[in-house]
C-alpha cells in the first residue's frame, strides 16, 4: 500500500520572491493513487493585503483571512499530514516555490523536491501539444466542473484528485483488482460445487478405437 498527499494553494500573486504569500492550503490523501476521505485544509492571515485582481481568480478577500492562523501557526500539522509522502499537485513547482518560502520564513526545511509528482508533467506527456489545465483536463475527462466558479484549494485537490485517478489508471487499477477477486471467488465456488461426472466408455467404442489404432504407423498410444 502506497500513501502520497495532493494538495494545492492559494495565494496574495504569482512570486514569492516578491512579497507574494500563502492564503490557503488544501491536501487530500491519496492511497495507491485513490483518494481517501483524510483531509487538511486551512484559510492563513498572510500578514499582507490581498489584491483585487488574486481575489477575482480565487474569490478570496482580505474579510475572509482576518483573524485566521498565520502559517507558523499550521505549519506543524500540514507538515505532519504530509509525512513523507510523495507530494501530488497541478504545476507542482509552483506550489513548492510558496510552501518552500513559507518554511524559509519560520526556520523550517523545504519539502525536498524528490518528493514531486506534477499532474501538469504527466497531462503533457500523454496530451502533447493540447490544453492541459485543471479545467481542460476536467472536460476531457468528464468531470463535473459546475462547482468551479473560482478557484479553491480544497475544491480543486478533489478535482485533481478525479483527474490524477485517470492520468494514472488508478479507477482501472481498483476495477480490475475487483473483477479478478471476484471471478476468483467464482471459480472457487464452483469447484467446491462440482459433482464429478465419470465418463463410461461402452466395450464397442473401445473395440473400434483398438482397430483405428492398429492402422497407424507407429502410433504414440502403444510407445
């Protein structure tokens, strides 16, 4: 049984470098890449202003942030959830730039980016050359997107967490392990039910099969 941890994160803009924070975090856990119901999310005072033009791709306003934890306030238990699990997220690098900078800030290692799995990565691999965002994947996987006005962390790692589920076969892994437990079980039923049948063959059959032989030339019945 492998564990690995998706997450996503929302934040004050695009550059950590720049001032850019951390407002929300999501992680959803994944067992043998298949989403369980264990989950860690938290809404986090970046101790900055949030700006318009992030809250129109996200929906989240300085109202919503005030008076929630500061990052060294979560840090412990998001980082005891993530363990040391591989760590599944969409455009991976970017997520890992701003929870890196984050646990600079507070004295913390970084995540160590051995432990990244990038769904964006595997998209383009068996999508090249096509759309691969969140969105794009969604409808082409059917996924239902309606809930998806703006962008949510938690929102969105259960979105990924169906679209990582197709990029990487997990549904057909878990069907086929079904199917076979259960054509297994069948054949097992069967065999304990079955009532042997011995096959009588009359004296005549055998007689005309003794003559048949005796016409073949060195036939294999009498080596």
């Amino acid at each position: 049984m492998s564990r690995s941890v998706l997450f996503d994160t929302e934040t004050t803009g695009l550059d950590p470098l720049t001032g850019d924070r951390v407002i929300e975090i999501a992680a959803i856990e994944l067992i043998n890449d298949l989403p369980t119901e264990n989950q860690f999310h938290a809404l986090i005072d970046p101790e900055r202003d949030i700006p318009t033009e992030s809250t129109r791709v996200h929906g989240i306003t300085n109202f919503h942030v005030e008076g929630k934890p500061k990052f060294a306030d979560i840090a412990d238990k998001m980082l005891e959830f993530f363990g040391d699990s591989k760590l599944v997220a969409h455009n991976a690098p970017f997520d890992f730039g701003f929870i890196d900078a984050e646990l600079a800030r507070i004295g913390k290692p970084a995540l160590g980016y051995e432990r990244m799995v990038d769904t964006l990565v595997l998209a383009k691999k068996r999508f090249p050359g096509m759309p691969n965002s969140l969105d794009a994947l969604c409808r082409r996987f059917e996924i239902d997107l309606s809930a998806r006005t703006t962008h949510n962390a938690l929102l969105d790692c259960k979105l990924l967490a169906e679209v990582y589920v197709e990029l990487t076969g997990g549904r057909q892994r878990g069907l086929t392990l079904e199917t076979e437990q259960a054509l297994a079980f069948a054949q097992y039923e069967r065999s304990a039910t079955r009532t042997p049948r011995p096959i009588v063959v009359s004296e005549e059959a055998l007689e005309k099969h003794a003559e048949f032989i005796k016409r073949l030339k060195d036939p294999v019945w009498n080596s």
